[in-house]
C-alpha cells in the first residue's frame, strides 16, 4: 500500500493510497486522517439530557448536538469525554459508562468517536473556545429521543449516543434519574 500525503493541516492529514482489495482489484483512495474524539449524553437527576445548540458553519446551521471535542494528544477517550463536558457544558460527572464507539464515515474518513454517558451531575465554570457558538439547554430524555426519531437531532454521535442510553435505561442496565 502506497500513501502520499496530500494535505496536512491543523486536525486532519489527507492522504491518497494506493490499495490492493481482499478481492485483488486496485484502486486509488482519498483517506482523511483525523485524531478521533469522545462524545457525551449527559443525564442530570431529572432526566434531561444536556443538549447543545451549536453553530456549525460546514453547514451555515445550527445543529442540536451532545457535549463532544476531538481527542488532544492521544489523550485517553474518556479523558476526552470529561475535558469537553467541562468545558461545553460547565458539567462535571462522578459515573461514567461507556457506551462503545462510532465511525463516522469509514469510506473515507479515519476517524471513530468514543461515546458515553455521564449521571451523578454536578456544575462547574464552562470555557467553550472562540471557535465555538453554542447554547447549552437540558431537555427530557424521552423528548430527546422523539426529536432524534423526528429527525430534528441528525449528528450521527448524538442519535447514537442518546438512542443507546435510553435504550440501557428503558432495559434497567443503567440506574434510571
């Protein structure tokens, strides 16, 4: 497999391999490199889910999303759950349970996004970067759930990381509020 890169920039590294399938066809292919990152569906004691409202400008829209960063210096994933539920949100949690992790498009784009959910909340001082645009709002699980099934949540990590964690509660693997 031959690899050139293409693009180096502040997260990502773009690359074009050349690759040999299983099935022996070759072919050329774009592969962006990105350091991953963790997400979190944050529970406070009365069932709501922290929810941000985030100005994403790939798509000049505002998106409903869960407290969520890339991962700094290869940090541990929940490492990275903790810093950006912090940071987002102004949350501190002290139970942490690991939901799995996603792909977001492994087509083409390296980079998976460890999920959890965070209970036993207590509140601490935000720091959002300058880079970021968002409202912090806390909104029923079940409402959460009917927006994500409406189609109202699309981000891929928040639809996955909600319909899990609702699923562990409705199952009673997970101490429900």
């Amino acid at each position: 497999m031959d690899k050139q890169p293409e693009f180096v920039g502040k997260i990502i590294t773009v690359e074009v391999r050349r690759i040999t399938l299983p099935n022996g066809h070759q072919m050329e292919m774009e592969v962006v490199h990105h350091p991953g990152g963790a997400a979190v569906a944050a529970l406070n004691d009365r069932g709501e889910i922290c929810l941000l409202k985030q100005y994403r400008c790939v798509f000049n829209e505002w998106l409903w999303e869960i407290p969520a960063g890339k991962r700094d210096h290869q940090e541990p994933p929940l490492a990275t759950a903790q810093r950006e539920l912090a940071e987002e949100a102004g949350v501190l949690a002290r139970q942490w349970t690991a939901l799995g992790s996603m792909l977001s498009s492994p087509g083409v784009f390296g980079e998976r996004v460890y999920l959890y959910l965070a209970q036993r909340l207590s509140s601490t001082t935000a720091c959002v970067a300058q880079d970021e645009v968002l409202q912090v709002h806390w909104v029923a699980l079940a409402d959460t759930v009917r927006w994500v099934m409406k189609g109202d949540i699309m981000d891929a990590k928040s639809v996955i990381a909600i319909l899990k964690a609702a699923q562990l509660i409705k199952t009673g693997e997970i101490q429900a509020p």
